[in-house]
C-alpha cells in the first residue's frame, strides 16, 4: 500500500506498508529504497535537501533527497496502536 506521494521536480518520494521509501526519477529509473523496521504510515515531505517521514518503528527520519542517507533519526514515545482495516 504506497501512502502519500510527494514530487520534487523530477523525482517522485513515496512510502508503502511493506517499510520502505524511494525515490523515484519521473522517467520510471529507481533512484534509491530506504528501508524503516515498520510501515511508513505517511506522505513525505521534501524540505530543502531532505526527505522526512515518519514510520511505525517510531522514528522519523530524515533522508538526504539525492543518495537516501540517513541526515538525522529521531526516537518518538512508545508505540502506540494502529488498527489497520
């Protein structure tokens, strides 16, 4: 399941159930996969030189938009439930 898209020009980011991340070129081309321990459970947002989303591992995480490195990563509170359905 993909949650939000974001674009950036050129470039599509966007998160799925499955815990990854990518970015992808407008022509189709993978640029890079960013895998979370959870489902990323929302839409990126793309500010300056990073990608920033938070997934179900309790984490938001902040990407480099052009190589998909790990900028910085914050540990939220305790889980909380999610019913999904």
């Amino acid at each position: 399941i993909r949650r939000g898209i974001q674009s950036d020009g050129d470039v599509l980011y966007f998160g799925n159930s499955d815990g990854f991340v990518l970015a992808l070129h407008k022509s189709g081309r993978m640029l890079w996969k960013f895998k979370t321990d959870k489902a990323v459970v929302c839409k990126p947002a793309v500010a300056g030189d990073k990608v920033v989303f938070s997934s179900r591992d309790n984490h938001v995480y902040a990407l480099n938009k052009i190589t998909g490195a790990v900028v910085w990563k914050f540990k939220m509170g305790s889980e909380t439930p999610h019913p999904w359905g």
